[in-house]
C-alpha cells in the first residue's frame, strides 16, 4: 500500500477552512487530475488518466461528519490501483485549525506495489501537493481565490464592455465584476436574490437588470430543476411550462415531478459567447455541493454507530435507506438520541434535540447495510422560484415570448398560502375534508399546497391538514399568491408559498406555524380572541418571526389522539409469539406504558425479560425516544445491582429491550406483603439502592423513577451484594 500524508496548521476557524476543503469539485480541478464522471445503471462512474494511464472507477459516496471529517472511496476496475482512499480530518485549536490529509492506493496485489509506489510518488503527489498548498495560500489570505476563472482575452473583455452599456447601472458594474472574478461554477448559476443581498438591492432591480443582460448576449435565463432532495440541478428547460414532467436525480437516485411551481428555480448563467467554457464537474459526489448534509455514514448490517454533529434551532432529516427521522432542536431538549434501524424502517419517527452539539446512536437490526445521512430541511438561500418570478407585475412582462408556454396564464392576488409537509400518498380524507372556497395544488409525493382568502379558511385547512395526515409540518403565511393554468393544469405559488414553505421546512414535529406576516393583518388579534382555547402560540427562539401554535391538535391518523398517550393501556387481547430474535414464553408483568415478557434466546437457552411498548405508546415518538435512550444507556451499564441489558432493537414497529431475567419479587411487593423491613435487612438494601446510583451518577445518568416497584429483591443464594437490582430507569 501506498500512503501519502499532509498535515498543516491553518491560520482559520474549522467552519471556514471546511468550507474550502469540502469543495472537493474545486479542489480536483485545481490538482488538475482531470477527473470525469456518468452515471452507468445508477452508479457513478469516474475515468482519468495519469502518467499516461487511462483509469476507470466505480465512486463510492463519501462518508463525512461535517466540519470535521470527510472520506471517499474509489474502486478500480482495472490497473495496478485496485482501491484508494482519501480522508480529510480537521481538528480546532486556539490559533486556528490542523488539517490532515492522506491518501491511500491499495495494490491489485502485491506483486504490483512497487508500480504503485511510483504511481503515487510521481504522478499523484505533486498535483495533491500543489492544490493542498493553495488551501494554505487562500487562508492565509495571500491569494485571494482558490478556483479563479480563466481569464477572458482582450477580444472578449472589450465584448462585455459593449454588451453592458445598455444595462441598468450599478448592475452593468455588478455583473462586470462577477464574470471577470467569479469562480465559473458561480458564473453558471447567478441568483439574483443572492446578489440583491449581496449588494443591498431588491431582487426585482437585479432581476430586471439581468435580463437586459440577456438582451444584451451577455447573460442568459434559465429554468433549472432542482431535485427536492440534495437541491442539486437535474435539467434545463427551454420555457416556463405547467407540463409534467418526470425527473430523476442521478446524485440521490430519486424520480420527482419537476413541474413549474414546484421545483424550477430561476437563475442566469453568462453567455456561451463570453464564457464558452462550461464549468466541468471534477468531483460529482463533492460535500462542497450539499451543504445542508451534515453527516453521511454507513451503517453496516447488526452493527451500531455514533453520529455527532452540531444543530442549530430548526428542523432536520435523518435518513436510512428509506426510511425517516425528523428532528426538531428546541430549548432544553436532551443532546443525545439512539434510534434503531429495522426492516420497517427507522424508529422513533421524530426526536426532540437541544441545540449544539448532538449526539445519534444508529443501531442496526436488519441483516443489509443501510447508508444514513443526517441533513437539515433546507432548501438553498436566495432561491427565486419560477412561480415568484411570474407573481412579479414588474419583471413578468419583461420576460421574452419564447421563456414562456404561450397557453400559460397567471393570476396574482393577495392571499393566504397553506403548506404541508409529510402527507401520505393517500390523502383523499383531507382533499374531502377542506373547507370550501379553499382551493389546493396537485398533491406532489410529501407535498400538499393549498390557498385561502381569509384567515379562518386557512387555519381551518391547517387544522385538517394535520387531522387526516400523519405526522405533518404545517406552514401558513400570507402575501402574493400566483395562480398558474394552461387550459389544462392549475398550480399555485408564489412569494406567499415560498415563505409557507421555509416555515414548514422549520418545524421538525407535527405543528402549526404562521409567518409574521399573518400576524400583522388585522383580523389576526380577533380571531385569536375567539380561539383563545385553540391558539396559544408561542415565538420560535431562533426565528421571533414564527409563531407556533403550542396547544394546535397533533394527530397521527384519521381520527383525534390525545397529545399524549393516556397513563396505561388496555391489555392486549393475546401476547405475541415472537419479539425480536426470542420466543415468548409468558407476561411477567405491566406497568404504566410497559410489558414484560419472559422469552427464550434459542441460540444460547438463556431466558431472558423482554420489555415491550404497551399497544398505542409504540406509536407515540417521544416515548419510544425515551424507550431507546433507556435500553442504550443500561446495556452500557455493567454493575452488578442494576439489571443487565443484552440487547435491544425493533421487530414491526415494536420496540423491544432484551434483560436478564431475575428471580424473586420487587420492594413493593415485599413490603405489602410481609411489612417493614428488619433494620439490617433495609440497611443493605438501601447501601445496594446507593451503589446502584452511584454507578448511574458515574456514567452522568439520573434514574428519574426510584421507587419500591424498580427495587428488585433477588434470592441470597444468587450472590448479589445486598440482594438488589435497580430496574427502569
């Protein structure tokens, strides 16, 4: 094996110097190693040639935990190279960041290690070397750009000059600077909200600006879909159309419908005649292109892994395979969640995070790898989505006949907009149930959009929103809302849409939220005099803007749940044959959310006590958080007065915690039965209940639920000091 290494102390905080590092796209480009890659039956294929050899890979996606690490893999198909590797650790320190770089080529066989050696001493470690030695550069502030564009010759240069005297001032400027010093994957995708943020103009300025641009062959507009996923561009249209379309995402792997008012987001590029060089893709699978991706990992089969990151407020994904978590970052939430990962999906289907750093144990119980990735609900910054753009009476009627579907037509008032995130695909129950005069987009996968005239419609759309669906993110805002046809397809969107959107994508739990921009309209206060009993709200911390319903109905199904599950359980009408991996022999007893089954571990003989969710709470996500939390921490636990967890893990939406099973009888029980205690008899025991503690305390746990029912008193002949387990905490 050959191994190439780099380490460097780099004058940056870690956010920054990820943030040159991660773009790996740019980073290949600058190395020169001239990288290409397709997609050949879903898999990303890669082909170079150094030192005159032409190479073909199959590339892995990266494992990355950011801002911290990131890793890739390559398998060869051929050659002296069969593997190679690339990790990137970045760690802080007070005076900046150390980085350390290595790549690593794995010989066909050993036979061909000294050709390999070669290979990596001439042909990789000098470009490596050079682009590694940029970074520095950049950070240290004696360069000022990592991937400058290639500079435009005097011919071209004079051209723009020409070309920009017709535009708008300071557009003309703006646009100067941006295609003579922008990095050209900037110069292929020129939002111009971006730039009116940049440069504190409206975006209607900067848009109006950039199409006399266009007039001008020095920018051209495009219509680019974005897949909903990892927000990367699947495809250009020639003109807005209400046309559907399926598309599929060859990064992710998905199929979307990439219809006009859902996932077309306007931009300019420069002109092919200034800038014909198209900005090449050097790394496909770059973190530097999904930035709301804060951890991938792979998951191998019946294994378990830690996944730190850190969260700000908001809402985030984490997924496996197909399946998903959401999580929600609230004040004074707990940092740490374990979740199980099973052949129905991933439990708990939500989990409730404090903000800074948190902590995920992934633990598998399915008998395939699965990939998981941790990313925030996000969609880019500054996006102008195409339905926006035509609410606009000031940039609409500059748009050229040819960008537009001569049968589209659009209508823009001032209403309510009504998003939901999460729905099911089967939503008849909710189209049915919408009051009238609320009309609704074509559902679109987990996507539902709907506009209201008033105030009342809307919340009551809401309210069935979150009755008849499971578990959804609702977002009401208000503002222009552009109504699209064309004789025959209708959608909505528009600026109202936008802002319920990114409210929705805020909420990582089954809520109501309204943007401030409802608030502010006069019958808000009235209504909330009427519905005092419905709309206590509260403001999110992170976002003073949002106002979230506190007390709105969370329902799961089709029918009202309480908020909670209700303190016990009925008894289930038969006991399962099976949980898990063991034989269920007998129940040996039920608590408040809690069933307890004596089952036997085939494999071993060993009888073991398998605790289950009692029916209607394994639904309940706050409760199966807190029932994996529980099994994590204890079967980490070795003390001999706390009772040992074997296993844990999840069977058809069941979880399941897999202890020893103890003979005797709890302290409650005892002491209903026979009385108080001898003194020396409740002497030991107490000092047991303590050590039992203590080990708790150690490992920074607190039981949270000591009391004579979590005391278990077991024979003396089995030599437990002081006759003690400590149960259920």
């Amino acid at each position: 094996m050959a191994k190439l290494e780099w380490s460097f102390d780099l004058p940056a905080g870690l956010e920054e110097v990820w943030r040159v590092v991660s773009d790996t796209d740019a980073f290949n480009r600058r190395a020169g190693l001239g990288f290409r890659f397709h997609r050949v039956d879903g898999e990303l294929r890669g082909e170079s040639r150094l030192a005159g050899i032409r190479s073909t890979w199959r590339e892995l996606p990266f494992d990355l935990e950011a801002p911290r690490r990131f890793r890739s893999r390559r398998i060869y198909d051929g050659g002296p190279v069969r593997e190679a590797l690339t990790e990137c650790v970045l760690r802080e320190h007070a005076r900046g960041t150390r980085m350390d770089y290595a790549v690593e080529l794995v010989p066909r066989s050993s036979l061909l290690s000294m050709v390999v050696q070669a290979v990596a001493t001439t042909a990789v470690h000098p470009p490596l070397d050079r682009a590694l030695h940029r970074i520095v550069d950049v950070l240290a502030g004696r360069i000022p750009s990592f991937d400058p564009p290639p500079e435009l010759s005097a011919a071209a240069r004079a051209r723009l000059a020409r070309s920009l005297s017709g535009v708008r001032a300071p557009m003309a400027a703006l646009l100067e600077e941006r295609v003579l010093h922008a990095p050209l994957a900037a110069q292929h995708q020129l939002r111009p909200k971006q730039i009116a943020a940049q440069e504190r103009l409206s975006w209607e300025d900067v848009t109006l600006g950039c199409l006399e641009a266009a007039d001008a062959d020095v920018l051209e507009l495009m219509w680019q879909l974005v897949c909903p996923r990892c927000r990367g561009v699947t495809d250009d249209l020639p003109f807005a159309s209400l046309a559907e379309r399926g598309v599929h995402c060859e990064t992710c792997g998905i199929t979307y419908d990439g219809s006009l008012a859902d996932h077309v987001e306007v931009v300019f590029r420069v002109h092919p005649s200034i800038r014909p060089e198209p900005p090449v893709v050097d790394c496909a699978l770059s973190p530097g292109r999904s930035p709301h991706v804060l951890a991938q990992l792979q998951l191998a089969s019946r294994s378990e892994i830690r996944l730190e990151a850190r969260l700000g407020y908001g809402s985030y994904r984490l997924e496996a395979d197909s399946g998903v978590t959401l999580v929600e970052v609230v004040e004074g939430a707990p940092h740490e969640a374990v979740l199980v990962v099973g052949s129905q999906g991933i439990r708990p289907g939500q989990v409730t995070l404090g903000p800074g750093p948190a902590v995920f144990t992934i633990r598998s119980r399915q008998a395939r790898p699965a990939r998981v990735a941790l990313m925030e609900r996000w969609r880019p910054p500054f996006v102008l989505t195409a339905a926006t753009l035509l609410a606009s009476d000031a940039v609409r009627p500059r748009l050229r006949t040819a960008e537009l579907d001569p049968e589209l037509r659009t209508t823009v008032d001032a209403a309510f907009a009504v998003v939901v995130l999460g729905l099911p695909m089967a939503i008849d129950s909710l189209l049915t149930g919408l009051p009238s005069g609320v009309s609704h987009h074509r559902p679109r996968g987990d996507t539902f959009i709907a506009r209201a005239p008033t105030l009342e419609l809307a919340l009551r759309a809401a309210e069935e929103a979150v009755r008849h669906a499971r578990p959804t993110s609702v977002g009401v805002a208000f503002g222009p809302v552009v109504r699209l046809d064309d004789g025959a397809r209708e959608a909505i969107g528009g600026p109202a849409v936008d802002l319920a959107m990114d409210v929705a994508l805020h909420l990582g739990r089954p809520r109501v939220a309204v943007h401030e921009s409802v608030s502010t309209l006069p019958e808000w206060r009235p209504w909330l005099e009427q519905n005092a009993a419905v709309a206590r709200m509260t403001r999110l911390t992170d976002s003073p803007e949002l106002l979230v319903f506190s007390a709105m109905l969370d329902f799961r199904t089709s029918r009202p749940t309480p908020s909670r599950p209700p303190e016990s359980a009925p008894a289930a009408p038969g006991l399962p044959t099976r949980v898990g991996p063991y034989v269920v022999l007998r129940e040996l007893g039920r608590g408040g959310m809690g069933l307890v089954l004596e089952a036997l571990d085939e494999a071993t003989a060993e009888r073991l006590a398998v605790k289950v969710l009692l029916p209607g709470f394994e639904a309940h996500d706050p409760y199966v958080q807190r029932f994996f939390n529980e099994a994590w921490y204890a079967s980490r636990i070795r003390h001999p007065n706390i009772v040992a967890v074997r296993d844990f893990g999840l069977e058809d939406e069941q979880p399941w915690i897999a202890m020893e099973c103890l003979i005797g009888r709890s302290l409650h029980d005892a002491l209903r039965r026979d009385g108080p205690m001898l003194v020396q008899r409740a002497s030991r025991v107490l000092s047991a209940v303590c050590d039992a503690l203590g080990a708790l305390h150690a490992t920074g746990l607190v039981h949270r639920d000591l009391k004579p029912a979590n005391v278990f008193l077991v024979p003396d002949d089995l030599q437990v000091p002081g006759g003690v387990k400590l149960l259920d905490f």
